[in-house]
C-alpha cells in the first residue's frame, strides 16, 4: 500500500492550477526543464498580455494630466495600474525565489517525515488536522470571494450598457478600464475582444497575487504547525515525577532533548528562508496597500454612480483581504514561535538537574525573541502593520477628502 501523500504537498496541489496559468514554475512533485520552459511561456504570454492593456492605462492616466481631466476619473484609473504592477512584481519576485522556494518546500517536507516517524499522539493529530484544515478552508473561501469579486468589478460595464440600453434604447458602449488604444476600441466591432482581453488581464492580476499569496499562507502555516508540535513535546520533555530521583533515563531525555535543539534550529532556519523569499515584496504590498485602499475608498465615496460605486466596493473589499491576510498569517508565525518560550515553563524544569535546567533557560531565552518576518526590516508582518496601513490609507484618504471637498 503506498505511503500516504504529504500533507505539504497536497496543499501545494490544491494552488497548482494558479501557478500553471501565472507562469510560475512551482509544484508538489518533482520538475523537469520541460516544466521550467512551459512556465516561461506563459508568464511572458501574460506578461504581454497584460502590459498592452497596462501599457495604456498609464498613457491614459498621463494624458488625462495633460488635459486637466477631473481627480474623480484620475482615481479611477490609478488602483487599478497600482495593483497590476504589484501583482506583477510579486510573481516576478517569487520567479527570481523559485530555487529558494523549492529548497522551503523539501525542508517542509522532511520536517513533516520526521513528524510521521514520532509515536501517535491524539493531541498532535488535532494539531496538524487543524492546521491543514485551517489553510485550506481560507485558500477555498478567498477563492470564491476573488471570483464574486472579479466577477463583479468586469461584468459591471456590461451590466451598465444592457441596463442604459434598455432604458434609453441608445447602445453606449463601456469597458472595465479606461486605456488608450491605436484604434477606436468602443467601435462595435473591436468592442468585443477589447472587454475579453480587459477582462483575462483582470484575470492575469488576481491569480498572479493569489498564487504569490497562498504560498505564503501555506508556509506560514505549516512552520506554525511545527511550532506547536515542538511547544507539545518540549512540554512533555522531561518524564513525571515527584522528585528528583523519580527523573530516570537521564540520558535518553537528554538526547531527546538535543533533537527538540535541533528541531527548533531548523524551523528558525525556515522563517529566515520565507522572509528571504517574500521580504522585498512584502515592503512593496504595504507601500501599495495603503494608496490602494486611499484611492478605492474615494472612488467610493466620490462617484455617485451606483454601478461604478458597487464595482470599486469590490476592489476595496479584494485590496483589504490581500493585505489583511497576509499580516495575520505573519502574526500567526511569529506567535507560536513566542509560545516554544512557554512550553519550557510548563515542562517540570523543577525536576532537572543543575546543567539540563540552564540548556531549558538558554531554549527559554531564545525563544522569548520572536522568529518574525518583515517588510524588507522597515516593518514587521503582523496584525500592527495591517492597523498601520489602515491608519495610513485613512491619513491619506482624509487629506483628499479635504482637498477635493466632500462628495454630493
């Protein structure tokens, strides 16, 4: 009977589909060139793609300075160039990480091993059963929230068109964003292509973020889940016992010991990983999240069609989960790194000798600074960056708000 799949493995391939169709070359299984050459292709099929719409977008976005356009139709066009480019730069940044991620993956994988070779434990199982469930329950919900989401932001001008259409009896043709074209793209006959190719660009966008993502959350997550399985045997690291001569097999759990040494080791040895491969794009998320939020809350309150209104509800709403979750995921991580310190406390260190009591403190102290992840060091990833975004985007919103004058 064959050995029962990794549970790292199986939650990689429930996000296979987006890096196929994102151009980036990760995957549960082994890889070939032949796989690295096919992921090449479709990122630069995407990356083609995607910038003849971005290309311009930001043309119209500059002419619309050089002709005094309204700040209203300004802000309409800027979140959606802002996150194109992050979502651009975060897969390319996980491009240039692939062997890093690879390398992430295999320790994932041998940590968990070394789990499956431990004795059963009830309490353990709940751990790691609620972990896998945990991720993928989140990866599945935003999965269907994205795609309510994009849904709504490129079928609202279609909605718009049919609702004027069959109330005016006039056909006025709209897009979902507004970009300049070498043809007259609201020409009935270009008019189709045009709003299918601005819409598999939306497309290209929010898998590229989504794969990027979801990477993280999984890695956060099954470190944490190491974390807590290593809190649970620190716990139980030294036998029960009334007294000191009831501590038998003093060696044994010594070495066992020094393998929950090690074991600690490698798990700081994978945060220092993860925030090599995600720190750089992770200071581009949080400088871009809080123009993006800014700008999407005052299209919101700017723009008093009510179509156009419940399609930038729905990019602020995607924009507020991005960043959302990928700070809880960091606090998740950096929290059961802190808890290691608490399972020394509650291990029965009073029944150690002189010597194995100073090894417990040193682990104690260790684990008191937390493994953490940053934006490049200027900012932790956390549950306080994502209440200081908040904080930001609403400093920025409430200057427009005073500039511009408060909406009709």
């Amino acid at each position: 009977m064959d050995e029962e799949p990794l549970l790292i493995d199986k939650t990689v391939k429930k996000i296979e589909f987006l890096f196929r169709y994102s151009g980036i070359n990760i995957k549960a299984g082994p890889k070939t060139r032949k796989d690295t050459i096919k992921s090449r292709s479709v990122y630069v099929f995407n990356f083609i793609w995607l910038y003849i719409d971005l290309g311009g977008a930001v043309v119209w976005f500059f002419e619309g300075i050089a002709n005094s356009k309204s700040f209203t139709e300004m802000t309409y066009v800027a979140p959606c160039i802002t996150l194109s480019f992050l979502s651009n730069f975060k897969s390319l940044y996980l491009i240039f990480k692939e062997n890093d991620v690879d390398k992430l993956i295999q320790a994932q994988r041998d940590l968990e091993l070394n789990e499956r070779r431990r004795t059963k434990h009830a309490e353990k199982d709940e751990i790691i059963n609620f972990e896998h469930n945990f991720v993928t329950t989140v990866i599945s919900v935003l999965n269907i929230i994205y795609l309510v989401l994009v849904t709504a932001f490129a079928l609202s001008p279609s909605i718009l068109v049919a609702f004027k259409y069959y109330t005016t009896n006039e056909l006025e043709l709209l897009l979902p964003f507004r970009i300049v074209y070498p043809f007259n793209a609201y020409d009935i006959r270009y008019w189709p292509w045009v709003y299918l190719h601005q819409i598999w660009s939306d497309v290209i966008v929010v898998i590229s973020l989504c794969s990027v993502d979801y990477m993280f959350y999984i890695f956060c997550t099954y470190i944490r889940m190491q974390f807590r399985l290593l809190k649970h045997y620190i716990e139980r690291a030294i036998p029960e016992g009334d007294s000191e001569t009831q501590f038998n097999n003093e060696e044994q759990v010594r070495a066992d010991f020094v393998l929950l040494i090690k074991w600690h080791q490698d798990l700081i040895s994978s945060v220092s990983m993860l925030e090599k491969i995600y720190t750089s794009s992770t200071l581009l998320n949080f400088m871009a999240s809080s123009l993006l939020i800014c700008l999407t809350g005052f299209n919101v309150m700017a723009i008093n069609d009510v179509v156009f209104v419940a399609t930038f509800l729905s990019f602020l709403f995607m924009s507020l989960f991005q960043i959302f979750f990928l700070c809880f995921f960091g606090d998740l991580l950096m929290t059961s790194s802190m808890e290691v310190s608490d399972a020394v406390y509650n291990c029965r260190w009073y029944l150690a000798d002189e010597h194995f009591g100073k090894d417990l403190l040193l682990v104690q102290t260790r684990a008191q600074t937390p493994c953490k992840l940053t934006a490049s060091a200027f900012a932790e990833v956390n549950l306080k960056a994502f209440m200081k975004i908040l904080s930001t985007a609403w400093s920025y919103f409430a200057l427009l708000k005073t500039l511009y004058g408060s909406p009709n």
